[in-house]
C-alpha cells in the first residue's frame, strides 16, 4: 500500500480522526477517498490514475481540527457559511461528478457523494472571479459557477435545481472578496499557535549588523521612523553617513514617490554596493537637483575599489525617452550631469505586459493542454522570455559588483516591481545566506515586504475588481526565476520546491498576514503583526519538510545562472499541477524526505562506526563489497 494513510473502521462507525493540518493542503488539495470493503479501511489516494501516497494526508504542524467522515475539516477561526447538497462539479479529466458543496469563510470544500468519492478544496483567496455560466446536461439547460483562480485554475460547478444558485453566488462573492463587502481577510481570524513566532525572522539591524554595517561610510537611519520621508519606504535605512537629513529631503522631492538612494546590499570583501531607488523626476526640461547628483558621488566615492557608478535602469529605453520627453513625473540620470556614471537599460517590460503574459499561460494550459502545440503555445505567451529578461539584469548586477568592484543603483519607475526582483535575485546570486531557509525569508522580508512591493494591489486580496490594471505577477516571476536557479544549482539551496510553492499558495491564501498591505506603514496602522500570524510561523514550526537533502554550504559561493533560453524551462509542476498528466506519480516532496531520512540515517551510522574500537582485521575495498566493486561513502 505504501505511504498512503490508513485507518480501520466498521461500515457503521463514524471516522474520527485528531488531525494535524498542513495549511497549504486547504490551499490546493485533490484528494480521492475510497473505502476498501475487503479490508473494511479507509484509504485516502493522491490522485485517481496515480501511485497512492500520503501527500493528499501528510499532515504537518497546524491546526488541530477533527475530521468527521462526511464532514468539513475547519481551521481555528474558520466557520461554514453554506452548505448545498446535489451540486455537479464539472470536470475536464473525469467529467460531471455530483456532490456536496460547502462555502466557509476560507476555503469552498466540494465531497463527491459517488464512488471513490473526490474532494476538491479551494481556499477563496485565490479565486481572482466568479462568473456564470449555463450548460445542457439531459436535455435541460443548468445554471452554474465558473471560478477564474489566481493560481491558473478555473473549477465548474453546475446546480440540479435552480434554487440553490443565487445563495450559493451570493455567499461565495461576500466571503471571497471580503474587503468588498467590508468584512475582514480571514487571516485576522485565523486562531493557529504555532512554537515559532515567523514575525521574528527579519530584525533589519540584525540584517544589516550581518553585513558588516555600519562601518565609516554607512549608517543605519532612522531618518524615516514616522514614514513623513518615504511612506513606502521601511523605518529603518542605510544611508551615507555624510548626508543630512535635509539635504535627504530634497532628494525626495526629485526622485518618484519620494523613494530616494538606499543600500540593500555591500559585498563583505570590495565595499561595493546594490543601492535601490526610484526614477528621477527630469522630465522634458532636464531639470537637476544638486543634492541627489551629490548624493549618488557619495556613494560611488565609498567604494575606494571603483571609481565608477552603474545604474540599472531595469526599463525599455525607448519607453524610458519617451515617458520624460512626455512628462514632468518621469526620467533618467543624464551621464552629462553625473560624472563617471555609466546608465544601462535592462528592457524589462512594464507589469501590463507581464499580466497578459500570464493570462495567455493560463489560456494554455487551463482547463485542458494541447500536446501537440505545446511548445509552440509556451513560447507565444513570451513568458520564459521574460523570465530570462529578469535573469540576465540580475546577472549583470551580480557581475558587476563581483567582477567589477563597482556599486551599482537599480530602479525602474516607481521602485517598487522590477527594482524588487533585480535587487532580490542579485543578493540571492551574490550572498549564500539567502539561499538557506530563513535567511530567503529575510530576502523576501526585506526587499519585498519592507520596501513597499504592493503585495495587496498586485494580488488584489480580498478584492473583486478582476479587471483592475494594477494587478500583475511580479513576485511570481521573482519565485520562478529562483526555481530556475534551483535547477541549474540543486546544491547551492537549502529550500526544496515545496518551499517555494508553499510560499506562493500562501501569496494569495489570505490565511497569513506575511504578504498583506502594500507597505510597512500600512501593515502598522492594521496592526497586522499582532492580529495575525506569519507564514514563516508555519515554514519554520516544520522546517524538515521543506529542506533539500542535497544542499551543500559553499560559503562566498557565487552564482551565475545561465541565462541562455535553452536552460530555461516553463515550472510545469507549480503551474500544471492541476492537469493529472502533468504530475509526477510520486511527489517530489516526498521523494526528497526520504532521502532526508535516509542520509540521517547514513551519518547516524558513520558516528557509530567513527566510535568503534579499530578492528584487527583489514579488508580491502573490493573485498568488503558484494559485488566487488569500490564502496563511496557519502
């Protein structure tokens, strides 16, 4: 029977179950109950066609909930809202399975009531829209659903009778998009206590203590504490330690959202610098501000290895001309007016682009793939191009502060998109600290979290506008472009594939608070470290299932990933994983706990053999092998 989990009952007997809840299960679980009558045991499958595993059931540390047979599993703090009975779940791999449908205030929870019963969980806050739809199904037209999720799925559900559907609309609308219907996320009312406080993770002085700062050219600010600065900005800074707070404000006013020149990064042996910002408000005038021309010198000047500057403007030049030649509100350093500066475009498109690039994605494998033109389809979508795009910059930033000694300033617009996933994927190739569990969690923290990514536009949480122009998959490429990195580097990782897909369900789940609010200050003002809990309380409760058995701590090991569009690929397993021709039987996941297990086991026996009295007796390697053949230790 193998890992998959079973439990002895009577045909008459209620199953009770004391479970311990993996979260990420509510997020995206495709679970096939079936009861063996033989044996009289209750087996849960992975998939139909597939081997059967525990993964549908591994249940990690999280809520402690019971399990009733028929019954909705629920997390503390969550409450069922409906419950409707003869609901047809319409599905493109089985067809129309009838069931029962329940809406609480996290997730909807379908139970088929046929044989091989299937359970579909949905948690809403990945739904992005819900629309209508009607079908013919025996000679009769029927109403339904049609989900549009965030996470490229789109489950149908169809109504035996008319009368179930406007509750069932109405109900899944208001708790699906509770910011528009002035309720709270869920994650203010999810009750979990985990042994690990996740909102611990990122202390910013500690971060930057780790790299060495501050030292006689930087200091750490409080400069923002009260956010009047920058209100996009984090409280804390790294500035030059010769600039004045006023001179600071100037600076403001030249650069776009008041997000002026900070550190993100030093390298520990050249001083060399990742400096982050916004635009420069030139416009068609060239207007200047002596202050922020004075202030990028300061920074060049404390690299004493360079007597450059390189700007990374990660935008297409010709929208970049075209925006200052248009507007007061848009620009570029001019070389004539900071000397020794060398300005490089990185032509990474707008978020537009990569929303509709995402959208043609979805279109491609959702609901169903077309083997034939499955390649040709990818390519269409332009979206591993822009993975590549996003790649090379980072590759160019890390080279130039590792080859060339120089510090380098990264923007693109606002400094918020593109500056986030080129600042955070350069750190992630130069610093080896970023590639172990947490400290990708202080990454993520700082670079995204801190300095002001609009996780709640972008996503759109709680939020029924679908059609709003601010949403766009900018931190979903960032955690792409690092799957890809895993793949050239599977050693260089301390996190597995599960981790990153764990980080990008709960991107949507609204169950943490780890990714709400658009900016420090505002998740202050909603006092979201206190009211709720952090993802990485979850992550780091249970740390043994999301560690790579083949990770090696190369220390100042740098990366340089290839670039070159034939060593990319698309991530099937996170964005197809709802096709059951796209899964792997046995998941990954698991396969890599058992090696886990296994290479503890391992060094378990070579301390008890390091511990035994030497034996008299010499073998050679050939003769201490079966087979006659050399025996490797690992």
């Amino acid at each position: 029977m193998g890992n998959q989990l079973i439990v002895s009952v009577n045909d008459d007997d209620v199953i009770s179950l004391v479970l311990s809840l993996e979260p990420l299960l509510l997020l995206s679980s495709w679970c096939f109950l079936q009861l063996d009558s033989e044996d009289e045991e209750l087996c849960y499958h992975g998939d139909n066609d597939a081997e059967p595993t525990s993964d549908a059931l591994t249940l990690g540390f999280g809520a402690r909930l019971r399990v009733l047979q028929n019954q909705v599993p629920l997390l503390p703090g969550e409450t069922v809202q409906l419950t409707v009975k003869d609901v047809m779940h319409i599905c493109p791999f089985s067809g129309v399975i009838t069931g029962t449908l329940t809406i609480t205030d996290y997730k909807l929870f379908f139970s088929s009531t046929e044989n091989s019963a299937l359970v579909l969980d949905i948690n809403l806050g990945a739904i992005s829209r819900v629309e209508t739809f009607t079908v013919k199904h025996q000679e009769k037209n029927i109403s339904g659903l049609h989900l549009v999720c965030k996470d490229i799925r789109s489950p149908r559900f169809a109504y035996k009778t008319e009368e179930n559907q406007p509750d069932v609309q109405k109900v899944l609308v208001k708790h699906t998009f509770p910011l528009s219907n002035s309720l709270p996320l869920f994650a203010f009312k999810y009750q979990e206590q985990f042994p690990v406080d996740g909102w611990k993770v990122y202390d910013p002085a500690a971060e930057y203590r780790r790299q060495g700062l501050p030292n006689e050219s930087w200091t750490i600010s409080r400069m923002n504490h009260t956010y009047e600065l920058c209100d996009t900005y984090p409280s804390v800074l790294v500035i030059p330690k010769n600039f004045t707070e006023e001179d600071m404000k100037q600076v403001a006013l030249f650069r776009a959202k008041h997000r002026v020149p900070v550190l993100s990064w030093i390298h520990p042996e050249s001083q060399a610098t990742i400096v982050r910002c916004s635009q420069p408000l030139v416009g068609p005038l060239d207007r200047r501000c002596k202050e922020d021309e004075r202030l990028l010198q300061i920074i060049m000047d404390a690299n004493a290895q360079s007597h450059k500057l390189t700007i990374f403007d990660a935008r297409q030049s010709n929208i970049a001309v075209t925006n200052k030649s248009k507007t007061k509100d848009a620009g570029y350093e001019s070389e004539s007016f900071y000397p020794n500066i060398e300005l490089n475009f990185l032509e990474i498109p707008r978020i537009h682009v990569m929303r509709e690039s995402l959208r043609k994605l979805t279109d491609v494998i959702c609901p169903t793939i077309d083997e034939g033109h499955w390649h040709s389809a990818v390519d269409q979508t332009h979206w591993l191009e822009y993975i590549r795009l996003l790649l090379a910059g980072a590759a160019k930033i890390a080279d130039k502060l590792e080859s060339g000694k120089t510090s380098v300033v990264v923007h693109c617009g606002d400094g918020w998109d593109r500056t986030a996933q080129l600042t955070s994927l350069s750190m992630l190739m130069l610093d080896g600290f970023y590639r172990t569990l947490r400290g990708f969690q202080v990454l993520v923290e700082k670079e995204w979290i801190s300095f002001g990514h609009k996780f709640s536009t972008r996503v759109g949480h709680g939020d029924e506008d679908h059609g709003n122009m601010e949403r766009s998959p900018q931190f979903v490429q960032f955690v792409d472009c690092v799957w890809q990195m895993t793949r050239q580097f599977p050693a260089a990782f301390e996190f597995n594939e599960l981790y990153l897909i764990t980080v990008l369900d709960h991107l949507y789940s609204s169950l943490f608070g780890t990714f709400l609010c658009n900016s420090e200050q505002e998740r202050g003002a909603k006092e979201v470290q206190a009211k709720t809990v952090s993802l990485w309380s979850y992550i780091n409760s249970q740390p043994e299932d999301f560690i790579n058995p083949f990770y090696v701590d190369y220390q100042n090991h740098v990366l340089y990933p290839s670039v070159s569009s034939r060593h990319l690929e698309l991530w099937t397993s996170y964005y197809a994983r709802w096709n059951p021709c796209m899964r792997p039987q046995v998941p990954v996941h698991q396969t890599l706990k058992d090696l886990l297990i296994l290479r503890a086991e391992l060094q378990k026996k070579v301390e008890e053999l390091k511990r035994e009295p030497p034996s008299n007796t010499h073998l050679s390697p050939l003769s201490s092998s079966p087979t006659g053949t050399p025996l490797h230790m690992f």
